[in-house]
C-alpha cells in the first residue's frame, strides 16, 4: 500500500521565502511607478503626445494593477502554506489516534 505523508515542518518552513518573492514584486511595483511618476507626461500635450498616451495610461494602469495582485497572491500563498501544514498535521496525528484506538 502506497503511503501518503508530507512534511508539515517543511511546507511552513517555506513561506519566508515565498513571502520574499512577494516582497520583491511589490518592491517592484513600487520602484516602477516611483520612476514613472518622476517623468510624468513626459510625452507632451501635442497631438502625437495625446495619441501615445491614449494607449499608454491604460497599459500602464494595467500592469501596476497585474503586479500589485501578484504581490497579494503570492503573499497569501505564503500565509497559507503554514495553515495548510498545521491542518495536514492535525489530521494526520487525528488519523493516527484513531488507528491506535
């Protein structure tokens, strides 16, 4: 018969590092639209400037939208990994009792 385990420890011993993938897209998203923010319009109010802009604000709202979810996706990745090893070793050790019953 096949056994069927995880290592409880393990899996939560991950969530810093997963957290710091986390961590370093927001630090991303930050230092991009730091930058940006900087140059403003930088591409002028004239025709070809309305034009760049009328597709580059929206492409641009989007990616900060895309990166900030990825931020709070992976940081609840991370917050889960530890619920997920907790609820694993509570059944495990209640699966474990009632065998010894």
């Amino acid at each position: 018969m096949a056994q069927i385990g995880a290592d409880p420890v393990g899996v939560a011993a991950q969530r810093p590092g997963v957290a710091g993938v986390g961590d370093t897209v927001a630090d991303i998203l930050t230092q991009l639209t730091s930058a940006l923010d900087v140059e403003g319009a930088c591409w002028g109010d004239d025709e070809a400037g309305a034009a760049f802009a009328e597709h580059y604000l929206p492409a641009a709202a989007a990616v900060e939208h895309v990166l900030a979810g990825a931020a709070s996706a992976i940081h609840d990745v991370a917050a889960k990994l530890v619920t997920v090893a907790v609820i694993f070793d509570a059944a495990e050790h209640g699966a474990r009792a009632s065998w010894e019953v």
